[in-house]
C-alpha cells in the first residue's frame, strides 16, 4: 500500500492527516500513539508500538525462558 499524505499548517506546527485504511493497518485509533523511527537504509517506518518497548520484552522473554525453574522457584 502507497499512500500519500499531504502536509498541512496546523497553528505553528506542520501535519497531516492518515487515512483510515491506513490507520486500520496499523490498529490505530484516535488518541493513540504513533512511532516514527529511521531505519538502517535512511528510510522511515511508522509503528502504533514502541519498538524500544518491543526490544525490552523480548530480552525479559529470553530470560524468564532461560531462569525458568528458578523463577518457579520462587514463585512458590
């Protein structure tokens, strides 16, 4: 999907406005938050979650994997 969005003045900011489709995409609604993040090649991705939140849950996932007995353990 290519979409293009044209800027806007909004007071003394710039903006713009994003389709529906796109936001159903995304699973985006009114009052959410977005991402935008550069990429490696230059480019930019936009994302309705936090990619550091994303790169954070996955470590903690590799070590209740990894302490899994432990944590039981102390779970008791």
């Amino acid at each position: 999907m290519v979409l293009g969005l044209k800027l806007r003045q909004l007071g003394n900011s710039v903006g713009t406005v994003i389709p529906k489709e796109a936001l159903a995409r995304l699973n985006a609604k009114e009052g959410d938050t977005l991402y935008l993040t550069e990429t490696p090649d230059g480019a930019f991705r936009l994302t309705a979650s936090d990619p550091e939140f994303a790169e954070t849950m996955a470590i903690a996932e590799e070590g209740m994997s990894r302490y899994r007995n432990a944590l039981r353990e102390l779970a008791k």
